[in-house]
C-alpha cells in the first residue's frame, strides 16, 4: 500500500481478487432483488460518495446511525479525494483499499472513478415526511426511466422540496442509475417509496396540501394557478408522470387541479425533468414571496 | 414495393445495397467535415422528420425553397406515418423507400425507427435574427455536449424564445445526436452558429438587450433581477456556459449581469438544461406579464 493514501494498515489488505466473494457480493447489489433482499444499495462515484459521506457523518453527529455500511477506494482515488476519505475516518468509517480490477467488478456503472460506498437504503415512510409539515413536495407516478427519476430528485432538492415520493408503479429510487442522476441529492431530502398513488395523494390532501398534476393537456396554466391565488400561498404537492405518456385519466382525477406549463412557442412539449424543474421552480417562488421562510427552532 | 406504401413507382426500386455510393454518401453526414463541406445533415427518426417536413412544406407554401433535400423511409415506417409522407409529397419532395439495412447504413443514431432525411444546413447569420428584434435570445457558449445542446434548444422553443446562438467555442449545432435532443425544435426557431461570444455579446447589446449571464456564482438571484426591474420589461440575451466548468471569468465579464438560480435547498447545482429552463421560463413568464404580445402583423 503506497503510504500517501493514508489507507493501508498492516491487517488489512486492499482487496485485489475481482472474484471473491465480497465482492460478488458488493456488485449484486446492481440488482433489485438483492437491494431488496438485503436493504442495501450501491453508491458510485466521487459526487454522490462525499454527499453519501456528508449525510452520515451529520448523522454521527447527532448520534444517529449513518447510512453508509461500507466504502471502498482505489488508492489513486484516494489520494486525489483525501476530504471525503477524512471525513468518512472521523465519522468512524472503515474505508477499504481496492485494486481499480475490484471496483470495476463492484461496480455498476462503466467509470466509478475510483469510489464506491454501500448504503442502507433510505427511503422513510410517508408518516415521518408529514409529520414534518412540508410545503412543498414532489410525487413520481409510473417515472419509469432511473436518470428521470434522479434528475427530478436533484430538481426537487435545488428547489427546496421538502420530500419526493416514489409511487409503487416507479422505477426503483436505489436503482444505480437513479442513484447517480440525483448528483448526491438522495442524501439530503426524504424519499418515500412504494405507495399507490391514490394513498399518497389522499394523505398529502389530509395534511393540508393542495395535490397538482403537471399534465401537457392540463385546464389551468401554471402561473394562473399559482400566482395571487390561495394555492400558491399554502402547501402544494406536484404530481409527475411517465416520460412517455404522461399521467393517465386516472391518475389525473386524483389530483385537485391538472396543471399545464405553457408552451410559448412551437415545441411540442417539454421533458419530465424540465417540466418538473419549471413547476417545482415556480412554486418555490411563489411560496417563498408569499410566506416568509419560518423561523429556526430555537435551540 | 407493397401496394400500402404509396411509395413505389415503376422507376424508382428501393434502395436495398447498404454499400452504395449513395447510401455511403449519406452515412459520410453522420461527420462534422463532411456536413460542412456539403452545407447537408441527417434528420433521423419520426419526430425530427415530421417537424422537418413540416418547416419545409410551409416554406414552400412561402415561396421559399424548404431545407429538406432527401427522405428515406422504410416500408414498414412509411406505412406507420402516413401524414407525415404525404405532407411531404404535397410539398414536392420526393420519398425514397429504403431497406432496413440501408436505412441502418445511412443513420447515425442505432435505431433511427425507418425514417431519415438529408436537410440543408438550417443556421442563419446574426444579422438576420436581430433584424426581427428579438425579445428573448439564448446564446451557448462552449457547450460541448450535443445532447445539452440540443435540450437547450428545446427549451427556448418552448420558453417562446427568438432565436438560439451557439458560439464558435460550442458544439456543432447539426450532429446528429443533437439533432435528436432538440426534439424538432431545429426547425421552428432561427439558430446563429459559429460566432465569438465577444461579437454576439455586442451585437446584441447593439440590439438594444440586456445580456444576462447564468453561473451559479452568480451575484445576483434571478427572480431579483427579472421581477418589477426594468431589465425583465425588456429584450433579454442568456448566456449559458459549459455543461461542465461553466463560464469562464473573461465570458462572465462580456454580459451585463451575471445571475445565479437560487437553490434552496441542498443540491450543489442544477444542470445545465434545468437552469436554462428555469431562465428562460421565468423570463418569458416576466415578459409577457409587463409587455402584452405585440399585434400580429396586419395581412
């Protein structure tokens, strides 16, 4: 073990057999079944690794458990990313020094760059998220694509959500692929996952949210609907669909108002991740000018 | 040829050799050298070629000569969008049938879906966008990847924009692959390519806009800069920097504010598609609110 990576000790040596059975174990974890079965998922790459990192160390601190179960570096990654590997030390994680041929086998993605971290999976249960009171939270029905669901995420987060809900129709939110798309945001806002959209709905509705469906052939334009008006002002909840074919009728009849983002000029639509930057954007906006940002918790 | 295709006569067999000199002529396109040296390139996929087809026929209900040169399509595909085939006979342009194989042969993208057209070169010189006194612009500085590319371009047809730049520094607006981003966006606003930031920035000015950056260290928050301000009654140009780094510090200085979407909560940033759009969507929305759309010209 080069000394500069700081990782090595003398009884623990970086793992180099791309076949054991650790690591067969880490690069099962690319599919559901065994996230599912084992409570556990990938995370991959230098971004969402220190932002992985970050949510655990906080975690220690408040003297909850972490995410994170285990982490594994090559050593040329990890002299080149020395403030994550030091800050995983402090909150008393373990890092393992792995040959690039053992990440790669770990691995789902084609360059992890060196980083690779096994989470518990993080989703909360929709209880927990209203019992927070949120103001603004986003809901993905039947999102099928994982880089969709990710970036609505990441949008989401940039947008101060307090909570994105994954119905059962949609993609996996631990889903390699998702979990990359989000750029880290998986650990900084609750995510629910699992729950038929008519729940969801019918318990953001009783928390007090006004439930919208962003729809292409919505009745009401966007501003109208926010602007001066008593939704913009209170809790909203944003109701997205698949990529492809939007929300059905259905899903549409659960929500208290379908809702169309204008299009000004000849484009036949946007994409989900636009649209859903474009809503969640706007109600920021509008919320925020209408309802200053409530007061810190005393401490 | 079967009947159903309306494609066939008697003089013109379906292409079926992948290895002709014509069908290699076409793939040559799928290059950057070989698009510039013949001023053509590749519209691929039901989509792009329907917008394409469209923007050509109204042209040459104009009185103008339309971009499209060529139109392939499979006898499968030809049966499968009847419209957009016989949109184009009404406008003249000949449809070739093709076989799969020569369509595969001929396309850029792996499964082009049987329909493929060769276009002109669509972009326009700087002078001719600002002649029509644009009130929305958005100009691309060094982004390089064309499928960015390409969303950007989505997104300010949608957002109602005048016109798109893309500088000497960016991509080359007709790749396919961004082509295909732009959704058939390519065909419905004017794009400028080729120009230095420096010049467009001027120019623009000139043209009596307000050039507003967009960086993420921005000094200035977007709903401040646009919301009851002089600058969001008037013409606006975006300058949206590198997918990657940005803008550097020597473009930042060529605009006349440089702004930054708030995030508000805890994502490192929004990419670059998502923050275009929430730019150009807020601007539009500003806009239209302090100025009413301008009267349609009398006929």
């Amino acid at each position: 073990v080069p000394e500069s990576t700081g990782l090595g000790r003398p009884d623990r040596q970086p793992l180099t057999n791309p076949r054991a059975e650790r690591v067969k174990a880490v690069s099962r974890l690319s599919g559901r079944s065994a996230r599912e079965r084992e409570g556990r998922f990938l995370v991959e790459g230098p971004q969402p690794v220190r932002e992985a990192v970050a949510a655990h160390a906080e975690a220690v601190a408040d003297g909850r458990p972490g995410p994170l179960l285990d982490l594994y570096a090559t050593a040329e990654a990890a002299d080149r990313h020395p403030a994550v590997l030091a800050r995983a030390a402090q909150a008393g994680l373990a890092v393992r020094e792995v040959s690039a041929d053992v990440l790669a086998a770990m691995a789902d993605t084609v360059t992890p760059q060196g980083l690779l971290a096994v989470s518990r999976t993080v989703d909360v249960p929709l209880a927990e998220v209203l019992a927070g009171r949120p103001r603004l939270v986003a809901v993905l029905a039947s999102v099928r694509d994982p880089g969709n669901a990710g970036t609505v995420i990441r949008a989401a987060d940039a947008a101060g959500a307090d909570a994105v809900v994954l119905t059962d129709a949609s993609v996996d939110v631990h889903n390699p692929k998702c979990v990359r798309s989000t750029a880290g945001s998986l650990f900084h806002l609750p995510v629910v996952t699992g729950v038929p959209l008519a729940r969801v709905t019918a318990a953001l509705r009783a928390a007090g949210m006004t439930v919208l469906a962003a729809d292409g052939a919505g009745e009401h334009d966007l501003d109208d609907v926010l602007e001066g008006s008593a939704v913009g002002a209170g809790p909203v909840a944003w109701v997205f669909g698949n990529e492809a074919w939007g929300l059905s009728e259905a899903d549409r009849a659960l929500a208290d108002t379908v809702v169309r983002v204008p299009i000004h000029g000849r484009a036949e639509s946007l994409n989900l991740a636009m649209a859903a930057t474009v809503c969640l954007y706007s109600t920021a906006r509008v919320q925020r000018r209408e309802t200053p940002a409530r007061p810190a918790a005393p401490i």
